[in-house]
C-alpha cells in the first residue's frame, strides 16, 4: 500500500506573479466539473483586504490557468464545501454574532452551485450555533490593522447587508462582533447518517484586551451541518489546551479524514510561535471524542491532508520552510520522516539572491528566515497518484538578476515511486 519509494518531484511552475498583490497562501481544491481553482488574495492581508480575494480556473487539470471574478467578493477567504454531488457552497470563515442572540448565533455569507461548480448563484446568509462563541469587535480590528485595511472604505460596503441582518446598524460597524466558525478547508468529514463534521479552532473566551496583549487562548471545536453546509451546529470541543503568553495560541489549523479504516484522523498545529509541533489524533466515536494528541517530532503549521488513491497518506505543511510526506501505510501511523520532501528547493534561485522579501508582515521572518513565503502550501492529487502542489513565493526571482517579485507557484509530485 502506498508510496514505497522517494516520490518525484517536477520543476515549479509559475501560475501568476505581481509587483502589489500579496499572493498569499493559495489554496487549491477540484471541482465536481473536474476543474481546478486556486484561490488567493490579491489586494491584500488575505484575512484584512482592502478588496476579495482573487480565484484562478484551470480546465485541464492544473497545466493552464485563467484569472475570473470570485463569486463571493470577501476579504476573509472562502472555504470551498462540497456536501456530495454536483452541490458545493463557497462559505465565508468570518461569522457576525446576531446582537442579543442566546444561545449565540452567529451569521457567515456563502454561494452555492449546484452544476459541479461551473456557475454559482446570489449571495446568502447561513447560520452557526455555537453558545461558547467568544467574540471580539471590528474596532479592534481596526485599530490594529490599519485604516487602509477591509473595516473603511470601498471593502466595508460589501458587508452592510450582513451587518443588518445580524441587528447592527451599518453606520457603527465597529460595534460589530465577530468569530471565525466555519470548517477549514480540508477539515469536513461525512457521517454514517449523511451529516458533516466540520473542525475549526476557536477562541476560548478572546476579548479585546486579551487580543491587545496578544494572548489568543484557542481549541479545535466540532460542528454539525444536516442542511449541507448552509447551518451549522456546535458539536463538541474536541481539543483543548491552554499556552502560556509566549506560546500565544492552543491546539488550531486541524485536518481531518476518514482512514479505510473507518477511524477519523486528524492532524493539528500547536501554538504560534517560530516551534509548532504538529500533533495527531484519531476518534474512534465519529469525532465525539478523541485520543490525546500525539507528536509527529515534526515543527509545522497549515497542515494539508489526503489520503491517495493508492492507499497511503499524504501531509503538506510548512514553516519552517515547504515540505512534503509520506505514511505508505495509510493508517497515520506509519509517516517516513526522514524521506520528506522539501520544496524550497525548486527556489534555491530566489533565495540565493538574498532579495527582501516583498511583504509587510515581515514579523515572519521570525518564524521563518530567511523569509521568502508564508509556507502554508496547499495539494490536491490531480491524477492517480500525482500531485499538485501550491505555494506562495514573496520574492520570487525568475532569472539571475532580475527583481524580486511576488509569486503562486505549482509543482507536480509523482507518488508511484
């Protein structure tokens, strides 16, 4: 089962560069349709944009790409839900508490398609309910993201609706309260019953002082959706643990799937600081309960996990640096560690030039020096057994001596062996 051998790794690519975007992060995922999108940011922090995130359509599986309008304008970056079939729903992660709601209900935006992914209709308004849900405001936000930020200007129209719906006026946005609810990409898993489980990591009881000081106390929560995907319905806190003011955050970016096994397995991200472990877990109750995370003596953060149509596992994470492994066993037991894969260097040109990267959040360079991306890189398997790998590049340098430009790049990775 699964890959026995040193996978291959082809020359990169480049999907698309810019001098201004940040190109942060991008994220891939397949379609029902069998085309491919990438989704990134293009006017800024992918979380805090002046304008939405940007999206890329290939039609012959990752080798040609064309840049169209995303169907959900959003500074915060949609995860791609696809319940079964031809539905899917592109679902915002930033949730607005409904003023005065008790239990807390939260509102998030979301499009849905229902030809695989080929067209997506209006703008609509799902629901979480989730009764721990911490908050804190758009004021706070403001004042520490900057005015040229989503909260003034051109981005914050695209909210009004929204902000109405969840009993605020428009006008006094920055009373507004907000959480982030909806599953991560990669963090869905089916039920027995045709219900879905969806992970998020969570504040646990954030506040704005809390934030100012830069405490962020967080967990890994389940959520319950029965309608696919339009609401969802706190579950259980699945993992919890408490930093210290250094380590800044708890347990956070998990990835789920279901092993042949029928077991859930989950891989997470431990804390915010230049060492993140990254830990694993599996449930045995349908993400009830879970084992106790247990290292993989490995640093990382953003973890991406598949399971092959070959049967092994496959995990791509990053910072420090861009890597990728192997568990050929397909039980999560089983990860070569040793035989990962670095993907840095298919840029040894880029960071031999020692070029600044072309980025304002240059703190990463703490997490990861030199500083050339924000190491979250993002796969999909795009034929039996062959990858696609995404990543950003903050200062890509196409030939020797050129300028430092920012960059999506992709790379293949041949897991026959």
């Amino acid at each position: 089962m699964g890959t026995t051998s040193p996978a291959t790794v082809g020359e990169p690519m480049t999907l698309i560069t810019s001098d201004e975007a940040p190109l942060e992060i991008p994220t891939l995922v397949e379609l029902p349709c069998g085309d491919l999108l990438c989704q990134t940011s293009l006017t800024g922090d992918r979380l805090f944009a002046r304008d939405e995130c940007g999206l890329l359509r290939s039609k012959d599986r990752g080798r040609t790409w064309i840049r169209e309008p995303h169907p959900l304008a959003c500074a915060s970056c949609p995860v791609l839900f696809r319940p079964g079939g031809n539905k899917l729903l592109f679902i915002e992660s930033m949730s607005f508490l409904v003023k005065g709601s008790f239990p807390r209900r939260f509102l998030f935006r979301y499009v849905e398609s229902a030809d695989g992914g080929r067209t997506f209709g209006n703008v609509r308004f799902g629901e979480v309910e989730y009764p721990l849900g911490a908050v804190w405001s758009l004021r706070f936000m403001a004042e520490r993201y900057g005015s040229s930020k989503v909260w003034s200007g051109e981005g914050l129209s695209r909210y009004a609706e929204i902000f109405l719906a969840a009993g605020y006026d428009p006008g006094n946005w920055q009373e507004v309260q907000v959480n982030y609810l909806t599953p991560l990409a990669g963090a869905s898993v089916q039920l027995p019953d045709g219900a879905w489980l969806g992970l998020r990591d969570v504040m646990l009881g954030w506040r704005d002082d809390e934030l100012h000081r830069g405490w962020n106390p967080s967990g890994v929560a389940g959520f319950i959706t029965r309608d696919e995907g339009r609401t969802w319905v706190y579950n259980s806190t699945c993992f919890v643990i408490i930093p210290t003011p250094l380590e800044r955050f708890g347990y956070m970016e998990p990835a789920v799937i279901r092993l042949d096994s029928g077991l859930l397995y989950c891989i997470m991200r431990t804390y915010s600081g230049p060492i993140s472990p990254l830990v694993h877990s599996w449930s045995l109750d349908e993400g009830e309960t879970w084992s106790a995370p247990e290292s993989l003596h490995v640093a990382g953060i953003a973890p991406c996990l598949l399971k092959l149509k070959n049967g092994g596992l496959t995990l791509a994470f990053g910072r420090p640096g861009r890597w990728i492994m192997f568990d050929p066993t397909g039980t999560g037991t089983g990860w070569r560690l040793r035989e990962r894969i670095d993907l840095c260097q298919g840029e040894m040109l880029s960071m031999q030039t020692n070029a600044d990267p072309r980025h304002v959040r240059l703190d990463l360079q703490k997490c990861s020096p030199p500083f050339v991306s924000w190491d979250m890189p993002s796969m999909i398997e795009v034929e039996p057994n062959m990858l696609l790998v995404a990543y950003d590049q903050q200062n890509f340098v196409e030939s020797a001596g050129g300028a430092a430009r920012r960059a999506i790049r992709l790379v293949r990775v041949d897991c026959n062996g």
